[in-house]
C-alpha cells in the first residue's frame, strides 16, 4: 500500500513539473516572438530608409 502512495505521489510531481514547465516555455517563446518582430520592424525601418 505504501508503494501504491509513493508512486502516486511521484506521478503527482512528475507531472507538476512537466506543466511548470511547458508553461515557463510559453512565456519563454512569447518573448523570443516579440524580439524576433522588433528585429524585422528594424530590417523595414532600415529598408525603407535606404531606399529613400
């Protein structure tokens, strides 16, 4: 019986653990789009520049 908690319980922070996470990767993946869209806002503010 004592197994069967101990494995629950593992499970439990297995999977706790996994979501923390996926979760923080969101967040991480948010960030790198924003940096990624002011990158190509620069590339067209320096395209449009140079072709004026």
């Amino acid at each position: 019986m004592m197994k069967r908690n101990f494995l629950k319980a593992s499970l439990l922070i297995l999977l706790g653990s996994y979501a923390a996470a996926g979760l923080s990767a969101c967040n991480t993946v948010e960030g790198a789009g924003r940096d990624v869209k002011a990158t190509g806002s620069s590339i067209e503010d320096s395209a449009a520049r140079a072709k004026n």
